[in-house]
C-alpha cells in the first residue's frame, strides 16, 4: 500500500473543514524487508547462530507486518471534523 505523506493529509484534512488536533509521527522500526523474504529462505542459513537471530528478527517484522506497521516512519492524526 501506498500512503499520502503526513502534510498531505493535514491539508485534505483541512480543505474537508476538519481541524487538527494532535498529529505526529511513529518509528516502528519495522525491518520490513525480511517479512518479504521467504521465512523457507531464512530457514536455510547454514550459519546457525545467524539463522536463530534472522529468524527471530523474521518472525517479529512478520508480525509488525501483519497489523499494517510496514512503512516506517507512520504519521498518524487526530482530528475533529
């Protein structure tokens, strides 16, 4: 998914007649690219000790992933209309 940068929003925001109250942003620090590898993939690492690390680090993006935390940095808005 594709998401308008944080300003952009606040301006449709306002152009509709709604008033910010309280924006900003959340760093996540979502390593979203390894939920995008294979987990099979990972599985496969020769090197155990790195494949018990990148599989933990694997499972916990998936995870992020999984609730929409995929693009870090995440604006977010509160708003009244």
């Amino acid at each position: 998914l594709h998401y308008l940068p944080l300003e952009r929003l606040k301006g449709l925001l306002e152009e509709a007649g709604g008033r910010i109250i309280e924006s900003g942003v959340f760093e996540p620090n979502l390593p979203h690219y390894l939920a995008y590898i294979p987990r099979e993939y990972v599985a496969q690492i020769k090197d155990g000790k790195k494949r018990v690390e990148l599989l933990e680090r694997w499972d916990r993006a998936y995870e992020k992933w999984k609730r929409g935390a995929e693009h870090p940095p995440v604006g977010w808005l509160l708003a009244k209309p």
